[in-house]
C-alpha cells in the first residue's frame, strides 16, 4: 500500500479541524490540493475516512482509527528529529517557540538574548492566541509555549517566571483618569474594546468581572492589542490589557492607566511544556535562560510600571 507522508499530514490537519478550509490555512495550501490528497488516501484504503453531515464534516471509523494510528506514527518521527536535533548539541539546534499574542512584546527581546548568548541557534515563532497555544502542545507541535496560567486539566508542566499585570486603560482625557481607588460600579455604563474569543487576556478580565457580578457592556471586539490601544486612544472605549503592551503609550502619555480597585488583575506568565517531553539540548537551555533571566529582559519602564501599580493600587 502506497501511503505518503504528505498524505498523512493533510489527513491530520483535516480531522483536527474537521474543516477542508481550516486544514488548508494551517498547512498553507489550496482547499482543492487538501481535498485531492483525502481522496487519493481513501481511494488507496478503498474505504471514506470523511463524512460529510449537513454543512459538517465528521471523521469515520476508518478515519478514526486511521488518526489514532498515524498520530503515534508522527509522535515517534517528531521524537526522531528531536533526538537527531540533540546530536548537534545547542549550537545549530532549532526552538520550536509558541508565544501568546501579549508575551510578544517581551518575547522576541528574550529570544535575541537567547541568540547573542548561543550564536548558531536557529528558532521557529509563531505568536497567536490561548486557545490556540494549548492545541498546539497537545498536538506536540512546539517545544514550550509562553503563555498566561493553563488550565489545571491540560497534561502540560507549566512554570510562572513574571508578572502580567493586567490593567484598565482609558484616554488621558476621559474624566475618571487621576481617580483613586474607582468603584467597580462607576464602570457599569462604560464601553469596553474587548479581545477576540480564545484570547487569555479577555477570559481573564470577563472572569474579574463576573466574579464581582458586573458583565461587561458589549463595545467592539479587536484581535490585537495595537488595535485596542489605538481604539482606546480614539476614545472608542475603555480596555483591559496587559502592563507589557503599554511601554511606549504610557511613556508619551498617549494612554492612562486608571486607579480601579480591584487592579491589575494580577495574572503570570508561564513557560509550559506538554507533560513528559523530552526537551532538546536548544529547548532546555531556553527554559534555563527563560526561568533564571527573563526578568532582566523586561524594558526599564515596564519595570517601573510594575512598581508603580503595585504601589498605587497595594
Ligand atoms: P492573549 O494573552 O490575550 O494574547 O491570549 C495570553 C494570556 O494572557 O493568557
């Protein structure tokens, strides 16, 4: 039986997604090439893997047991690279880095770091959101992951290692900023620029708000912090985002922090792996350099923000 690697690797991506177009993005081809590399798979199995209900596509039993089987044969080849990685040691080895959209404002300062100190060092980022990150480790596609706290159930070995104060911007000109100590209860007509669904910043701040029974006031939704600063900015609406975001806002006074109680919402930034993996050389010497350095990564100003809201708000 002739079955291809490729064939294999686009019948993952479409039984992870359970979607033809998502698939296609994720490996970076057509939907009609995703589809044609299905069929020929099916046609050498002579049995569907797909099949199509409504608008949905699920997996059959074929297609089941096929993604169950292929998912060790890809698990073991990964391990392979990795071993034949650690043969060349950390120099010439490449890091695997999955970062939340928020951690890269400090992350690629880390990274180059990490480069000046292991020349040679060739690394893969991709920067996207929570809920992304965490299908990431369990599927085995990166080495370690920056992210904010995972939840309890994932099977991942997580390690906090800095401060992710989240705090409420508004406009240097709206008129609660230079109040001390605002009642949650003033904000309950305020307009609010949150993050898409899936980003850990906006579970953090709905789950704050919730958890003081005030549901935030539905205002527009923005994938990106840029986007949201600058919408704030605009007077759009208020927003709830991490200190690390606002280096140069707060510097040129573009944006105001205000005195909330309850603020920041004091979260961390964890460097998690997926439970009993085996780091390469390269990995486990950015998870050393990560764990014992990271804090002297963080800009000068938001070293003093840190002490700032830790000292406005106690
Ligand atoms: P995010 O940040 O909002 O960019 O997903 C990650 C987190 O704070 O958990």
């Amino acid at each position: 039986m002739n079955i291809t690697l490729r064939q294999i690797t686009v019948f993952q991506a479409v039984a992870r997604h359970l979607n033809y177009t998502l698939a296609a993005d994720d490996l970076h081809v057509t939907q009609p090439a995703v589809s044609m590399q299905v069929k020929q798979l099916e046609d050498t199995l002579e049995l569907p893997l797909f099949e199509q209900v409504g608008k949905r596509i699920y997996l059959t039993e074929a297609g089941r047991e096929l993604y169950r089987s292929s998912r060790r044969i890809t698990e073991s080849l990964d391990e392979a690279i990795d071993v034949i990685q650690s043969l060349k040691g950390v120099r010439g080895g490449l890091l695997k880095l999955s970062v939340a959209t928020t951690a890269n404002h400090f992350a690629t300062r880390l990274l180059a770091g990490f480069v000046e100190r292991y020349p040679g060092v060739s690394f893969s980022l991709d920067v996207t959101n929570r809920e992304t990150l965490l299908s990431q480790l369990a599927n085995n596609e990166r080495d370690l992951v920056i992210m904010g706290q995972p939840p309890a159930t994932a099977d991942l070995l997580a390690v906090p290692f800095l401060r992710n104060p989240l705090v409420m911007i508004a406009p240097p000109s709206h008129p609660l900023v230079g109040q001390r100590q605002i009642p949650l209860e003033r904000l309950v007509d305020a307009c609010f620029v949150l993050r898409e669904p899936g980003s850990g910043t906006r579970s953090a701040a709905e789950r704050f708000f919730a958890e003081h029974d005030l549901v935030l006031s539905p205002g527009m939704e923005m994938s990106s912090n840029e986007a949201i600063k600058q919408a704030v900015e605009a007077s759009l609406g208020l927003a709830v985002v991490s200190l690390h975001t606002l280096e140069v806002e707060l510097q040129v006074h573009r944006l105001a922090i205000l005195d909330v109680q309850g603020f920041p919402i004091e979260r961390h930034w964890f460097l998690a792996q997926r439970h009993g993996k085996r780091l390469s050389p390269v990995a486990a010497a950015f998870r050393e350099f990560v764990l014992g350095e990271a804090k002297t990564y963080v800009s000068l100003p938001v070293q003093e923000m840190y002490r700032e809201t830790q000292a406005t708000t106690g």
